[in-house]
C-alpha cells in the first residue's frame, strides 16, 4: 500500500520510525489519526477567524473596526433581525406623519432620504415594507453586530449607524440622478471589499458628474442613528443599553443581551467542527456502500451524501 511521504512526515512517520503502518488495521488508524488532526485544525481555523473579526488594530499597528457582522453567529442574527427591524421601523414611519407623533417627523424625513422616491408613498402591506427598510434595517443590524460580543458606546454605535445609512443614501442619489453612471461605477467596484475605498470612489464618481450630495446634519444624524438603534433594542432582544461609569463620567453602553451570548456560544459550539482542514488521505478512501457513507473514516468528516462528494 503505498502512502503520501509528506503527508506522513507531518504525524512523525518516517522511515526509521517504528509506527510505520504495516497491517490494515495500522493503516486505518493512521488515517483516523490525521482526520483527528484534520478537524482540530478545522476548529483552530474557525476561532481564530472569529477572533480575527474582534481585532481593533490590525497587523501594521493601525486601528481598524470590528466586523463580527461576518461571522457564522453574526450573519444568522442579522437574517434574524431583519424582518423585526422592518416592521418597526415602517410603524415609527406611519405613525410620525399621522399627527401623533409630530416630534419625531424629523427622523422620518431623514429616513424618506434613504429610499427610493417611489417607494415614499406605498401601501404598507407585507412585501412593500420588507423591500422599502430592508437596506436601512440591515445596515442597522450589520453596524451593532459588528461589535455584537465585545461592545461599544452608544455614541459610537449612533454615529456608525447614521454614517453607513448616509451613504447608502448618497448612493441613491447617485443612482436616482444618474442610473448609467452609478451601474457602471457599481460593476468597476464589484472586485473592491475595502469599504472606505469603495465610499471614497462613489463621491469621486459623483463629483466628477458634478453631482452634489450635502448630507446630514451631525443634529440630525445623531437623532437617526439613535431612533434606528433604540429600535434594534426594542424588537430585536439582541443588544441592550446599559449605564457604565468610567472615573468621574457614566455613559451608555451597548452590550449583547446574556440570553444573545448563550445562542453564540451554542452557535459556535455546533458550527467549530462544520469546516475542518481536509488533506488528501494516506490510504483509499472508505467504499461507499449507500448514498450516505463513504470517503473519510470519520463520519464528521464525510459529506451528507455521495452527490456532494463528487
């Protein structure tokens, strides 16, 4: 039976070594060993990509933000969330323009500002309010969960609420205003993560169209960002604002609930062996006697039927 010499090596098998598999038995139980290895690996990789989302300074020793928004936990709150977020905020909507609650018209408008001019004026039933604050909801959902487990300030979390939904509303602007330019600065950023270089192209494409979009007021944003995360707290259940004192100063705090760092531990806890390092085996796969079984010696390691596998 012939094995993969540098697959061997790395489980300290070598020639002058007595663990050289011999039997069948000793074949498959150095092929267990490595699958062993395999999904330990797997689960180092899953939290220290995790840990990689928490990171406040990056590798050259600049500050950098946190993105747990992108994680396994992070990406199901926020699908989660999204429905609960809607419906709140077409309520608060509704209900600032119908004269019993005139001192939160402000917001509203600013909220008018950040979706298409023909959904303003649509009826609320159950798709149209899910497609009108789908965009606003979810970036309120993705700025919070962002720094779900280890927190900010509420003034930190007001002002990256109210700065991401200014751009979304400045690329409506931009799209409202000039739709083939906006399609083909869109498809040129498609390759870009980097989010600060994609804001930056989005308002050197507009001027450059001579397209001025002035923003919001700092009063106004923080009134939107504060409207936006009051209702994350009140119909989600994800976060909670809690008073802190830090020396002489109190000041609010965003945390996760304990019931939320529960469901990510447990989330976490299922999810950490779901992607395992894979490596190529050092002997012939396990015969696949039904759809369901086959490949690996380990059954975490297999694919959930023969189709995947090819």
């Amino acid at each position: 039976m012939q094995f993969d010499k540098k697959i061997l090596e790395k489980l300290g098998i070598t020639k002058t070594n007595t663990d050289v598999p011999k039997t069948l038995h000793e074949c498959i139980e150095q092929e267990k060993k490595l699958e062993l290895e395999m999904i330990r690996s797997g689960i180092n990789r899953f939290h220290k990509t995790i840990n990689k989302t928490k990171e406040k300074i990056n590798k050259d020793g600049h500050p950098r933000e946190t993105s747990e928004s992108v994680t396994i936990y992070g990406q199901q709150l926020a699908q989660s969330g999204l429905e609960p977020m809607c419906i709140s905020i077409n309520e608060y909507f509704i209900k600032a323009f119908d004269g019993h609650a005139t001192k939160y018209a402000s917001e509203a408008i600013i909220l008018s500002k950040c979706i298409p001019t023909k959904d303003i004026d649509i009826e609320s039933n159950h798709k149209s309010y899910l497609d009108r604050w789908s965009a606003i909801s979810f970036i309120t959902l993705k700025s919070v969960l962002d720094s779900v487990t280890i927190g900010s300030t509420q003034a930190k979390a007001i002002v990256k609420i109210s700065s991401s939904i200014e751009d979304e509303a400045r690329g409506l602007y931009f799209k409202e205003r000039d739709s083939k330019n906006y399609t083909q600065t869109v498809d040129w950023l498609k390759s870009k993560n980097n989010y600060r270089h994609k804001r930056k192209v989005f308002m050197y494409a507009m001027n450059k169209h001579e397209l001025e979009f002035k923003g919001f007021d700092k009063e106004d944003k923080i009134k939107l960002g504060k409207l936006l995360l009051e209702l994350l707290v009140k119909h989600t259940g994800f976060v909670q604002l809690i008073n802190k004192v830090k020396g002489n100063k109190m000041y609010k705090h965003v945390e996760a609930t304990p019931k939320t760092l529960e469901w990510i531990e447990n989330k976490k806890f299922h999810s950490e062996i779901l992607k395992p390092f894979k490596l190529p085996m050092i002997i012939r796969p396990k015969r696949w006697v039904n759809p369901y079984s086959g490949g690996y010696y380990i059954k975490e390691l297999r694919p959930k039927n023969l189709e995947h596998a090819l």
